[in-house]
C-alpha cells in the first residue's frame, strides 16, 4: 500500500509495544515513509524531536513506559509537525489543549494510522 504523501517523508514512531511499533514501522516504509526508529521511553522521544532532525510526521503513544507523552506533544507543536495520538489501555486523560489531535484508541490497524497521517503531511 503506496500512500504518495508518505513517500520520501521522515515519520518518527513513539511507541513502546514492540510488536506493535514492529508492525506500524513494516506498514510505513510498505506506504513509502522513511521510518525513524521507533523509540519506546520519553527521554529518548524528547532527545529525538529536540534534536534537529528533520522529522514530518510522528505517531506518539500517549504513554510511555507509564510516563505521559504530552511534553513531547508540545514540543511536535511548537516545531509545527504533524502527529497523532495512540491511546492505550490505562493512557493518560489527553488534556484539553491538545484535545485536538488525532487520537486512536489500540488496538488500532496500522493502515488506519497511515492514511490519517497522510491526510496530516497532505493538509
């Protein structure tokens, strides 16, 4: 599945169930997306999206490890990157403020979240 706004485009994964991280990164690069590796603790995902790395778009699991991720999420904001939530079994509440991303709830198909991204980078 070729998702044209995807090709080419760097996506970072946030996530820390490893099959699922596995399969949501095997379904990006099949829709053409250049994966940057999934990272699965908070410290790592604030290092990468402080960093200066080019990044397009991002799928953040609202927890991590048990730690909230919406430090991380205000800084995708700030640097203007489109992401999206995954919500997991005991997430934290999202807070208002970013009420309104995108959200799925797992289990969630991949496909879903590739289309959902495509429509963020294409907008």
């Amino acid at each position: 599945m070729e998702v044209s706004q995807l090709r080419n485009r760097n996506i970072f994964i946030a996530e820390d169930e490893y099959s699922f991280a596995c399969e949501l990164a095997k379904t990006l690069a099949m829709a053409g997306a250049r994966v940057i590796r999934p990272v699965d603790a908070i410290e790592d995902t604030l290092d990468f999206i402080m960093s200066s790395a080019l990044i397009d778009g991002a799928i953040l699991s609202v927890n991590l490890q048990g730690e909230a991720t919406f430090v991380a999420a205000e800084h995708l904001l700030r640097r203007r990157i489109p992401f999206i939530f995954v919500v997991g079994f005991n997430s934290s509440t999202i807070p208002e403020e970013l009420k309104d991303i995108p959200s799925f709830e797992k289990p969630v198909d991949p496909g879903q979240l590739i289309v959902a991204m495509a429509s963020l980078i294409a907008a």
